[in-house]
C-alpha cells in the first residue's frame, strides 16, 4: 500500500471523556488507540499512545496495549501502523479541545449578546437606468407622451448597459412592543 493513497478518518473522539480514538481508513482498515496529553514509559516508543488496535478486513494486525502483543510484520502492515502513529501523534491533547469547545461557547455568547444590541432595517434598492431618445414632437410635453406610449408598448427595455447608479435607504423597522427575534411583525 502506497503511504500516499492511504486515507484516514477519525470516526470517534471522546478523549475529554476517556482518551479514547476510534477511526476507519480505507481498503477495510479500523484503529482504535487511547490517547493522553502526554507521553509516559507505557506508551508507545514513551509517547502518548497506550492502547493501539488496528484491524485490516477485521483482522487484527496491531495490538498494543502497554506492551507490544502484535507488532506490524509485513512492510504493508508497517506503512499502515506508521501512518495510523503519525496521524493520532498530530492530534491536539484533550485538555486543547475542551479549550477550545469552551473558546467556541464563548465567541457564540458574544455574538448572541451582540446581535442582541443590533436593530433590523429594511433597505430599499432603487437603480438607476437610463436611455436617451430622439423624437419630432411640437413641444416637450408632446415628445415625453410620444416616448412614453412607445415604452409601454415594449419599444424600448432598458437592461444593464444602461445601468446609471443606485441609491440605498434604510429604515428602521418597527416592532410590536413584547415581540422577540423569530416572531411575526
């Protein structure tokens, strides 16, 4: 197996419960591994790695638990184990991840007390578009009739290109005394 194609996902993390790992890869790999914020002499190479279960097709090609009870073999098996070692090594300790659950918590409760102080408004968008034409008429209010009568029968469609500007406008907008976020208006 090419260390390249070999994909690894983490399917359970509950190491802010009780370390553990649990994850799958492909062509039938699973691994479970118990993971602890820090390296001891039990783990593995004295890392923080205790406990590692890896199965192809459900047969287990790795097992360490404290100690050594199946060590990878063939070189397929080696790559499998490095990769699985590597990708568990990369995780953040567990005391990182309830920090950050606790950061995230956090920045979500600013953000509900900040949208709390926040009002609505309506903005209206009004563009602009604009199209000169040239018309005979006696006098001025002749030719905008003219003009007119000829735009309502869909002589002219005014489109992009005649794009001129547009104004914003916004409006506060006014809510029942007792409404709350979600309710009708």
């Amino acid at each position: 197996m090419n260390d390249n194609k070999m994909m690894l996902k983490i399917t359970s993390d509950t190491r802010n419960r009780d370390y553990w790992i649990k994850g799958v890869g492909n062509n039938g790999i699973t691994f479970s591994a118990k993971i602890f914020d820090e390296g001891s002499e039990l783990g593995i190479d004295n890392g923080r790695i205790s406990k590692l279960d890896i199965r192809v097709d459900n047969k287990t090609i790795v097992n360490f638990d404290r100690g050594w009870d199946v060590g990878p073999k063939s070189p397929e098996q080696k790559v499998i184990y490095t990769a699985i070692v590597s990708k568990l090594n990369q995780l953040s300790p567990a005391h990182k991840l309830e920090s950050a659950v606790h950061q995230t918590m956090l920045e979500k409760l600013e953000a509900a007390k900040e949208k709390a102080s926040m009002r609505e408004f309506e903005v209206t968008i009004t563009e602009t578009l604009q199209m000169t034409i040239t018309v005979d008429a006696k006098d001025q209010c002749e030719a905008e009739i003219i003009v007119e009568e000829r735009w309502n029968d869909s002589e002219f469609i005014l489109d992009a290109e005649h794009f001129k500007g547009a104004k914003f406008e916004a409006v506060a907008v006014k809510r029942e005394v007792g409404a709350r976020d979600g309710d009708e208006r």
